[in-house]
C-alpha cells in the first residue's frame, strides 16, 4: 500500500531552508488531515519521515510515495536510505 503524493514549487518558493522547513511542516498537517482517517494508515511517524525525506531531498521526483509498511527508522536512516527504509 502507498500513499502517492503529487507535489508543487510550495515547499521551494520561500528564500530559506527555515521557510521550506515550515512549509513541510504545513503540508504534512494536510496530508495527515486528509488521509489519517483511512484504515490503510498506520506507522504516522515513519510515514513523515519519508515525507519530509521527499521534501528536503527528492524535489525533482514527483510523485513522492510514501508507505506505511515501510519500517519507523528515524529520519537520519530514513534520508541514508533515500528515503525508502527497509
């Protein structure tokens, strides 16, 4: 199962990495919005680690996928494993 997610320029608009930082923050409160209430979601943490992976190191793929069978390893392994852990 696999949450795929088209992203915009919205993250990369702001001058800074504090501004593409809240800007992810914003988007991940919308996604979780939207999708927490499906019975396929679980894992919340490691499902916003491989997002905000996406977000500060995959601008250029879209769409962003994101699964929650994936393994909850943190961000640090998250990102080392380009955002795919497991």
């Amino acid at each position: 199962m696999s949450l795929s997610l088209n992203h915009t320029n919205y993250f990369y608009e702001g001058p800074t990495q504090w501004d593409i930082g809240v800007r992810a923050e914003d988007a991940w409160d919308k996604v979780k919005a939207v999708h927490s209430g499906n019975p396929n979601w679980g894992n919340e943490s490691g499902l916003k680690d491989q997002f905000l992976c996406h977000v500060h190191y995959a601008a250029n793929k879209n769409p962003w996928n994101i699964e929650p069978s994936r393994p909850d390893v943190g961000f640090i392994n998250t990102v080392l494993n380009l955002c795919n852990p497991g």
